[in-house]
C-alpha cells in the first residue's frame, strides 16, 4: 500500500497517518517532521530549510526530494508507506511519479481529506506537542483543566506550539496550500488514484472514511465505471423498443384488391367482354339471316309444289 494524504495545513493528516501505521503496520513519511528533525539536530539540510518553513513557504523541491529518495529507500518503506505533506507541488508529484516508475512500485491510492478554512485555522491555533516524543494534542478537544502536559512520557513535559502556527503564517501557509498543492487534486484525479474524504468530523469518523475511502475504487475509476454502466443502460434501452414494436398489434390489412377488382373489371377484360358480346350479337344475326334464307328457300320450293289448281 502506497498512500499520498492531501489535505492543507490543520486537516489531520499527521493525526490519521499514525492511525493508519497502526492499523496497516507501514511507515508515515512526513516531509514535515523529516524537516523539523534536521532543524532541530543543525544539518545543512536543516538550516537550508529553517527559514522557508518559519515563513510558511515551501522548501526548495531539490532538498525534499532528496530527503524522499533516501527515505523511500529505506527497508521499512518497501512494504509500502504513508505519504504525508509530500507530494506538495506539480514538481514534486511529477518526480515523485518518475522515482516510483524507476522501481516498478508506481502509488495505489491518494486520499484528500477536505476541511473548511474556519475548522483548519482553529485546528491549528489549538495544536500542541510534546517536544520529546512528538505526540499531538488540541487545547479544543484535551479534557477541561488538563495541566498542557505529555501523557505519554514519564516526565510529563510541558507540551509546545509550533513556530509556524502563529496566525500570519497560517494564513499564508493556507495560500501556498492553494496555489501550489490543490492543482495535485486534478493531476491525481486524472491518473485514477484520487479519493476525496470529509475530514471534517471527529477523529474517528474521519478515520473510518479513510479507511473505506482505500477499499473503494478512485474517483477516476468510479466515474468511469459509472459512465459505462450509464451506457449500457442506454443501449438496453434503445434496443427495448426495438422488442416492443416486435409484440406491436399487427398492422390493418390493406383493402383487398380482388374485391375492387371484381367491381371494376380491368380494362383488359372489359373490352374483350365488349367483343365477345358483339361478336354473340353478330353471330345471333347471321343466324336469323340463315335461317330467313331457309324459310324463304323453302316456301319457294312448296309453291313450286303446290297443285295447279291453286294458282
Ligand atoms: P507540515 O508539517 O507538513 O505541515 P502542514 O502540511 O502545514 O500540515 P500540518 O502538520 O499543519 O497539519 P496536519 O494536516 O498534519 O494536521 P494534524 O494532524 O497535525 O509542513 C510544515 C512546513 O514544512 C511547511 O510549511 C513547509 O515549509 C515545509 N514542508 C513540508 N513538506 C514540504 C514539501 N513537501 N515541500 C516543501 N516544503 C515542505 O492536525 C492539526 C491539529 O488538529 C492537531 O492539533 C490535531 O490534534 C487536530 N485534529 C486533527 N484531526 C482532527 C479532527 N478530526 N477534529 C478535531 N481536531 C483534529
């Protein structure tokens, strides 16, 4: 499991990244506490970074992501890792992409977690820490008239503010979050890794969101998948018609021609009929004829016949 936490400054990504160590036993990279240990211990690297993050700006991508290549190759990091604070830019997500192609072990999941400017900034106004074993409380939520110590250690130290927790600097730190590291919610979006949680209600909430948010498929991939199903629905509904219009009434038979046929004869057959009656009538003509020359024929013959005496 390879796991970028997105969110701006005061969204919980450090608070649910232990959670998620403890329930997925994979390690929590934070550029940020990376950075705020070589501060503390002086390095060059510390000291190159000091600055920058006292303003609230980011630090020079060449040093983070030299950090993250040394860190990333780590042995406890090759089981898989919470990514938190990092990527922070275009650049680095795009190095980042390049150093985990090199190896074949490309991301599997990039959660957001969004929460309103009002709760980030109270959040982070609140915040305290323990300076010696880094556990993070709120003034908002530790129990009324708690005495602002460590629970944790047996020396109960008095916990701290962060330097860059003051409220000029919280305000630009919610700028740079904006302008530089919000354009990795479409970059990631794009490549199908996104998932897009409220981290807005109470830690365990949150907690169980993420959680469900990795078992669920990216946002990319939910759009797809939901926009073929989509499809699919629209061609079985296009051919559905198709099987209506086959159990369709039976159209009305056309009047038959041979009835119109029988009324009115074809011309064809009405002349010929004409003919055959013309030729019955001649035909009745000859005949009469015929036989008035018989008859006559005949009383020729019986006058002819006939005793003298009668003349
Ligand atoms: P970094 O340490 O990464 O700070 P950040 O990103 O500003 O984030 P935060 O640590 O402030 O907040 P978080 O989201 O972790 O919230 P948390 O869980 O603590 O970076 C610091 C600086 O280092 C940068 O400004 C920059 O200069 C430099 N830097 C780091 N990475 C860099 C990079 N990649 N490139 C360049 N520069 C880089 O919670 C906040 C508070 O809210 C806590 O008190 C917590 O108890 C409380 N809380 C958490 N969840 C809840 C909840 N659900 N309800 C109520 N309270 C909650």
């Amino acid at each position: 499991m390879r796991i970028v936490l997105l969110g701006a400054p005061g969204s919980g990504k450090g608070t649910q990244s232990q959670r998620l160590v403890q329930r997925f036993g994979i390690p929590q990279i934070s550029t940020g506490d990376l950075l705020r240990s070589a501060v503390k211990r002086g390095t060059p690297l510390g000291i190159a970074a000091k600055d920058a993050m006292q303003a609230g700006k980011l630090v020079d991508d060449s040093i983070v992501l030299g950090m993250i290549r040394e860190r990333l190759a780590q042995p406890d990091a090759a089981a898989g890792y919470i990514l938190d604070g990092f990527p922070r830019n275009l650049a680095q997500a795009n190095a980042l992409d390049a150093m985990l192609t090199e190896v074949g072990q490309p991301l599997t999941a990039v959660v957001l977690m969004e929460v309103d400017n009002v709760e980030l900034t109270r959040r982070i106004a609140g915040r305290r820490s323990c300076p010696n074993c880094g556990t993070v409380y709120n003034i908002y939520s530790m129990t009324l008239g708690s005495d602002l110590r460590c629970t944790n250690c047996a020396e109960r130290p008095e916990l701290v503010q962060r330097p860059d927790d003051n409220e000029e600097t919280v305000v630009h730190r919610l700028r740079v979050y904006d302008e530089q590291t919000r354009p990795l919610v479409n970059y990631y979006r794009a490549k199908g890794l996104l998932r897009t949680i409220n981290a807005q209600a109470d830690v365990d909430a949150v907690t169980a969101a993420l959680v469900s948010a990795l078992s669920q498929p990216a946002e990319g991939r939910a759009a797809a998948k939901a926009k073929k199903k989509a499809k699919a629905k629209k061609k079985a509904a296009t051919k559905a018609p198709a099987k209506r219009s086959a159990a369709k009434p039976k159209p009305k038979p056309k009047p038959k021609k041979k009835a119109a046929a029988k009324q009115r004869p074809a011309k064809g057959k009405a002349k010929k009929a004409k003919r055959a009656a013309k030729k019955k009538v001649a035909g009745k003509k000859v005949a009469k004829k015929k036989a008035a020359k018989k008859k006559a024929a005949k009383k020729k013959v019986s006058r002819r016949a006939r005793p003298a005496r009668h003349r």
